[in-house]
C-alpha cells in the first residue's frame, strides 16, 4: 500500500479540494517554511488510516477543513478512505470507495460517511494481507488479546518530528500507554517470526496447562479427601455422642464400626418440637389484661385520691362550722331584752353608725342555719367512708389479679425458654446428621478406581502441555525474530557508517533492540544504546537508517506492512530551532544534510518502486535528485503564500 493522493475538504461544502499528489515508489520531498502545515500531513494520513483520537491543531486547519481523505494504491486496486472532521476527542465514522486505476479523490459533495473506523481497519488489513489471528498474551500476562491489523503495522510507518530525534523511542507513539507493549508483541509477526500458527500453538499451551493445573487440583483434593476420611468420621461421631445421637463410644473404632455407628446416628429420628398453636394468642390475651388491669388500677388510685380529698375539704369545713358557731352563741348572754336596742348606735359610745350593724335577731338566725349546715356535713361523712372502704376493696382486687397475671406471663416466657431450647438442640441434631450424610455420599462417591482415573487424567493433561511446549519451543520466536533482526542489521550496519554517525565506525553491528525497542550498537567493549550516545544529529541518523532497514526487510520478505515510510523534519539537528526557512541558513552542515536525503534517494531507489518515502522539511536542496523529488515547495511565490491550507481558504 502507498499513498498517491492527501486531500482536504472545505467545510463549507465547495466540491473543489486542497490536493497534495505522491509518487509512488519513490522519494516525496515537501518542502517550506516553518508553520505551513508540514506537521500536519502525517497527522491526517495516520487519521485516514483509522485513528480515533487526532491531534490536529485548533487553526488553521480545524477550523476551515470539513473532511480529510487519502488515496492509496494497492497495484491494480486504488481505494479512498475519508474522515469527517473529528467533533471532540474522537470519531469513528469513515468513507470508503474501492475501485480500479481509474478511481480518483472524491467531490466535496459526494461526501458521505458510509462506514466506521473497523470497517476501514478490516479492509486495510485484508488488502495488506495480514492474517486473521488474534494475539494472545503469555500465559499470566495482565493484558488483554487483540486482533493484529493494520492499527499496528501503521505504526512502523511514521516518524513526527518529536520521534525522530528522540534517543529513548524508536518508534511512533511508542511512548503512550500501552503502545510500546504492542509494538513488542505484534513486531515478531510483521518480521515473519511468528504467525498465527504460532499464536494458535501458544493459546493451545496456555489451555494445556490450565488443564494440567485443573487435573492437578482435582487429584489433590480426592486424595486429601480419601487421606482424610478417618479422621473426618471420628470427629463426626463425637460430634453426634455430644448431641445424644450416640451412647457411650469406645475410644478406638476400626473403619467398619465407625461406619456402622455413623449409620445409626444418621438413622436417629430427631425430637419434634411443636409448640401450642395457640401460644401467641395466648401471650396477647395476658398482654391486653394486663394493659387493662393497670388501667383500671390507676383509676381506682385516682378515685381514692378524690375522696380523701373530698375528706380533707369536709373535715376543714365542719371545723370551721363548729369554731363560727361557738362565737355566735355566746349571743345567747344578752338576753331577749337586747334584742330591741337599736342597730344604728355604737352600744360603747351611743354615737349613730355610718352602717347599721346586724341585730340580734339576724345573728340568732345565722347561728340557727350553722348548727343545721353542720348537722347535715356530719351525716355525710360515714358515707364517704364506706365508699372510701369499697375503691380500696376494688384495687385490691385488681393488685392481686395483676400479680397472677405476672404469674401467668413468667410461666409462659419460662416455657418459651425450654421450647426455643429443645429447637436448638433439633438444629443440632439436623446439622450433626447433615454433615453425617454428607460425608457418607462424599466416602462413598470416592474409590480407588476414582483416585486411578483422576491419575490418569493427570497424566494425559501432561503429556498433551509436554508435546505444545515442544512445539512452542520448536517455534522459538524470540530466537527467530532477533535472526531476522540480524538480517535488518545488515542493513542498519553499512547505512549508519555511510552517514558517519557515532560510533558507528568501530561498530561490529548496528541493531534494533526488542526488548528496549531502540537501537543499540555493539562494539568489541559492549553493547551501547542510543541512549548513551551523544548529538541530536545521531538520533536522527539511526532512527532514519532502522527505519529504511526494516521496510527493505519488509519489502523483500513481503510482509504485510504498508510500503510507505513518512518522515517530519530530519534535517532539524542541523538548523536553529526556529528556523523560518532551511535555505537562509549558511553555517549549516549541507554536506550531512545532502548525506542523509542522499541515502533516502537510494534507498527508494533500490527498492525499485516498492517502498514509498515522504519528508517534511525545511531543507531544499538544489542538486537535481532532490528537486526531482519535491511534490510541494511552501515558500512565497509571486508574492503570494503556500501552505497545507490554501490563503483564500482563510480570507
């Protein structure tokens, strides 16, 4: 698969896009200054590819470009894949036209999402003829399997400006979460060391030995059970002596009266504890009486609390009529002759009185209607007495009906008592001889023959992981991949001395690391990482040389991996870091410049127009190859602004 189109849609639906055009098989050199949009091309590409999440700046590009779509060629079949504009973080929608070597980029206007990212996904892979397998983590790795496709195999196709000068990563997005593992596990297949084959025989070890281990644990158990037996029976016999199922056991049995002896307890016809159906009836009739009794005793208390006050008030009231009354007739003395003096005079001094005093005769009176009032109190006191006698006849009556209904009520909670007591021990007796008749069916379902079989079993789960991990071995993927990144070596070796990179020229060997997923350099003192070597100018140099060695591997040992290779900013160790244009700047070191596109001309020239190389750059050389392969130059012409974004796209 190479690129032969890029195309960005206005989102204001004009059908006309902005259009880049590749050659396939061969070196594409873009061009221009810094902020034009260079950056941007892999992003869009890798979008097209199938990428939920991009990465594309807020403006220009966000905010003019309604759709992205690449064209790429597979031979005789070319297909267009589209992507809306990302709304968010993401999108899964896609477009998606196939057809022969006449089919071209689509109009604004016939814009359509027809399919999701899975969809392209599956058909990128079926055209690049990855196998349909599903990678499966080690036995005991803490990942998930995944499908290998496309998403992968892209991800050995770019290299942004942030990568390719970067001494930790070699690869694209290698850095983020979980990507560096995938590239590890997916590396293998896309070097042809493993395949599904492989994966499948991996997958069937890994099954091989869960069962293995299942075989192992059931074995374990039936013997620790057969071994335990005696034990578990003796104790079980103890258990149902303790709760009367059994009288007086021997303190050694031998298997077949232990046998015997569980039998008869199991046989034991536990206690039936029912209780009277009436018996919560009952415990709320008492409840209610003596809910009533107390009422009617605290009436009776507040009846006698009346009279003897009513007695009180009585005795008070008497006592007032008997001392009024002695006053009043001591009237008696003055005679009847006194009672025509006159009212209206002092009797002391004869002088007239403001207000006539009572005479003798309204005393006489008075005293008269006294003595009857306290003649009549007196009669009702003997009444209030018997009726006092009769509340405190009544209350007694209910004290002693209260205390037999307490009486009552112990009695009843007593015998709830020795019932809840004799249904515990029911439970007991029902677990004792639960437990009895479990161990009998676990004994008896348990034989020597079971024990021989689950052996046997054993056995052969065994035998079957003995013969998978043969094969596994036999497959040795990991030994194979690093022979066939022997083979890329051979390659990575002669490019990085051609370059004059650092310590390449002492170097027996210029490899890719698996493992650290970087390139290191063995030498007669050791093996060095990048890591450890020096100059931005070198990190470069060895990401562009593993690269070009991985997809001319790729390529000749036609594995199914895109046959394009895109590259953001190589030349960048070798010019300010704001650069505004390559070709202002006099001091840079042109010769290692020429010397690194140099070799990106003859690599894509040796392939014969089977690998495909985009660049995005400042540099713009003159020599002829070099012009040669420029497909866009972004610098001002005739007065006029070039860019990824067309200027009257942003007027």
């Amino acid at each position: 698969m190479q690129l032969l189109a890029l195309a960005l849609y206005h989102r204001d639906g004009r059908p006309d896009p902005r259009v880049i055009r590749f050659r396939p098989g061969a070196l594409n050199i873009l061009t221009g200054e810094s902020e034009t949009g260079k950056s941007e091309v892999l992003d869009i590409v890798e979008y097209c590819l199938g990428r939920k999440k991009p990465n594309f700046p807020d403006e220009p590009i966000d905010q003019t470009v309604g759709w992205y779509a690449v064209l790429v060629t597979f031979g005789t079949t070319r297909m267009v894949l589209a992507r809306p504009r990302p709304v968010g973080d993401s999108t899964t929608k896609a477009m998606i036209r196939i057809g022969d070597e006449s089919l071209d980029l689509p109009r604004g206007d016939e814009l359509r999402p027809d399919a999701d990212v899975t969809a392209l996904r599956s058909q990128l892979s079926a055209r690049l003829g990855i196998e349909d397998f599903r990678f499966q983590p080690p036995t005991g790795a803490a990942r998930y399997p995944f499908d290998v496709s496309i998403a992968q195999a892209a991800l050995l196709c770019f290299q942004k400006q942030n990568e390719i000068a970067n001494q930790s990563a070699l690869f694209h997005r290698q850095s983020e979460n979980g990507i560096a593992q995938a590239i590890k596990d997916t590396l293998p297949y896309f070097l042809g060391a493993a395949g599904p084959e492989q994966a499948l025989r991996r997958h069937q070890l890994g099954e091989a030995l869960r069962e293995q281990r299942a075989a192992q644990r059931k074995l374990d158990d039936a013997v620790r059970r057969r071994d335990g037996i005696d034990t578990r029976q003796a104790a079980l016999l103890r258990l149902a002596e303790r709760e009367g199922l059994l009288q007086d056991l021997p303190p050694a049995l031998d298997p077949q009266q232990t046998r015997s002896l569980l039998d008869q307890a199991l046989a034991v016809t536990p206690i039936t504890v029912d209780g009277p159906t009436d018996l919560q009836d009952r415990r709320q009739a008492l409840a209610q009486e003596r809910r009533e009794l107390r009422e009617r005793w605290q009436q009776l208390n507040d009846a006698l609390a009346m009279v003897d006050r009513w007695h009180q008030q009585g005795h008070a009231f008497t006592g007032e009529l008997h001392l009024q009354l002695d006053r009043l007739k001591t009237l008696d003395l003055l005679g009847p002759e006194d009672d025509d003096r006159h009212a209206d005079v002092c009797p002391l001094c004869a002088r007239p009185l403001d207000a006539p005093d009572p005479s003798a005769a309204d005393i006489t009176t008075l005293t008269r209607h006294l003595a009857d009032e306290l003649t009549h109190a007196e009669t009702l006191q003997p009444v209030r007495e018997e009726h006092r006698r009769s509340l405190e006849d009544q209350r007694e009556t209910v004290a002693e009906r209260m205390r037999l209904n307490g009486a009552q009520l112990k009695e009843l909670n007593a015998s709830d008592d020795r019932m809840r007591n004799l249904q515990d021990q029911q439970v007991r007796v029902a677990y004792v001889q639960g437990r009895i008749a479990q161990e009998r069916a676990a004994a008896g379902d348990l034989s020597e023959d079971d024990v021989r079989r689950l052996r046997n079993d054993l056995t052969l789960a065994q035998e079957r992981a003995e013969a998978l991990q043969d094969m596994v071995d036999e497959d040795d993927v990991t030994a194979e991949t690093e022979r066939r990144l022997t083979d890329v070596a051979a390659l990575m070796t002669p490019w990085a001395q051609r370059l004059s990179l650092g310590q390449a020229a002492a170097a027996e060997e210029v490899r890719i690391s698996l493992s650290q997923l970087n390139v290191i350099v063995r030498r007669p003192e050791g093996r060095l990482p990048l890591t450890r070597i020096g100059s931005a100018k070198n990190w470069i140099g060895y990401h562009l040389v593993a690269h070009l060695a991985l997809h001319t591997y790729f390529l000749r040992q036609h594995r199914p991996v895109p046959r394009f290779l895109m590259l953001d900013q190589p030349t960048q160790a070798f010019f300010p870091e704001k650069i505004r244009d390559a070709t202002t700047v006099e001091d840079a070191d042109w010769a290692a410049v020429t010397a690194y596109f140099k070799l990106l001309h003859d690599v894509a020239e040796q392939a014969d127009g089977g690998i495909q190389i985009i660049v995005c750059d400042h540099a713009n050389l003159p020599d002829d190859w070099f012009q040669d392969a420029v497909v866009e130059n972004w610098r001002p012409q005739d007065g006029r602004r070039r860019a990824l974004i067309p200027v009257h796209w942003l007027e």
